[in-house]
C-alpha cells in the first residue's frame, strides 16, 4: 500500500510567483520528513526536512510545514525560479524502525520564465 | 569532494541473465542504502547496511536480489535470472550514520533494462 503519496503528478508556475507541492501520509508512526529534488539523469537531491516535532522549518525559499492531524504536509518554494524546475519527492522515515526512507510518486514542477 | 558514485551507468541484459552493479559511497559514510526506481513511481527501498552487515534487506522482493558489502565501503547489488520486471533505475545512497537527521545522498543511480 502507498504509504507516502503525491496526488499531483505535474504543476506548473510563472516564475517569481510561489509553488506549492503536497504530500500525504497514512502512517502516523513516521516522524521525520523530507524533501528530494531530482533532475534528469541525476539521483535526488536533499532540499530540507522537518521533524515531527515541528510544523514548520524554513530554509531560505523553501518552506516545509506539517500538519500531522491531517497526516500532510507541504512543500513552499517563494519566489519560484525556473531552476527549480524539477521532479520533488517527499520522504518519510521512522527513527524506531531504522533509516529506509519510503518516497511519494513525485510531483513535476515547471517554473515558466 | 567525490559523491556517491554508481557503475555502469546504464546495462542491457536478456532475461535470465545475471548482473551486478556497482555503488561507491562518499569516503566516511558507514550507512549505504539501495533502492529501486520504476517509471513513474518514486525510489523504493531495498536494503540498508551499516558497516558490512546488512541492517535491514526487507525490501529485497524475493530470493533473485542479493547485496554485499564486504568491508564497509563498495557495496554490490546481484540480480539473478533477471526478469522484464527488474527493469528500473537502481539508485545507491550513503549517509554518515543512520541517525534519522542524516540527509541521505544519493548517486546517479544505473538504469537496468532486461530485454
């Protein structure tokens, strides 16, 4: 079953203006979460966490915040930029449970200059 | 500083045939993981080892998929009998130590196509 899901397949922004991806879970013993950034050909890249401690953690234009009664959490990216064109996967890992990482589908994101 | 790298790049094979890929973690890291990319979906864990012992294999889907690593560097990730269903980008990642607040870095990963 999906544990991690990204309904969005695909969004698309005009640059300068704010992306916002979506992620959802069903497992309410995950409690650490990140994004990945991934270009083509080239394995993701770690963009920011936030723990489930939080409900927010800010790094420069990206913005993670979690609602876990909702079991959801989202990724903010203000303002967008068109190198930030890219597939993001959200991630989520139980500490009690070891380091796998379970991922969403990903959601591609256009940035439009 | 090197990244975590991952040979070959891309591998061709026929069904039944046997392969093995190649990670190389950053120099340090004592946590290596693999996982397994199909079209459209996000990278599905495989296995994880610290050190040289394998810490969780769980994801392996069945008995075809075997993983070293044997002195907690290289690891190897061996597919017997390959099946048109393994076909999938394999990605390798390392961490500095398990601990949840460790990024995960991942390389390029190698896209196995079984014909």
């Amino acid at each position: 079953d999906q544990q991690v899901k990204q309904n969005s397949p695909s969004l698309s922004v005009q640059e300068g203006r704010i992306s916002i991806l979506n992620c959802d879970y069903t497992n309410s013993m995950f409690d650490y979460f990140l994004w990945y950034k991934k270009y083509p050909a080239e394995g993701p890249t770690f963009l920011i966490s936030i723990s489930s401690i939080k409900d927010k953690n800010e790094d420069g234009r990206f913005t993670v915040f979690l609602n876990k009664s909702a079991k959801h959490l989202s990724l903010h990216i203000v303002p967008s930029q068109p190198g930030d064109s890219a597939v993001y996967f959200c991630a989520a890992r139980r500490e009690t449970s070891g380091s796998r990482l379970t991922f969403g589908e990903g959601t591609q994101l256009t940035v439009n200059p | 500083g090197a990244g975590v790298s991952q040979t070959p790049s891309n591998k061709v094979t026929e069904k039944g045939k046997y392969v093995e890929l190649r990670c190389d973690p950053i120099s340090g890291h004592t946590a290596l993981y693999w996982y397994r990319q199909s079209l459209g979906q996000g990278p599905e864990f495989l296995i994880y080892f610290q050190g040289t012992g394998a810490a969780d294999d769980s994801g392996l889907p069945n008995d075809r998929f075997f993983a070293v690593r044997p002195e907690g560097s290289v690891s190897t990730l061996k597919i017997q009998r390959t099946e048109r269903g393994d076909s999938a980008v394999y990605l390798c990642a390392s961490s500095p130590s398990p601990q949840a607040y460790n990024e995960q870095f991942f390389g390029p990963g190698t896209r196995l196509t079984v014909l």
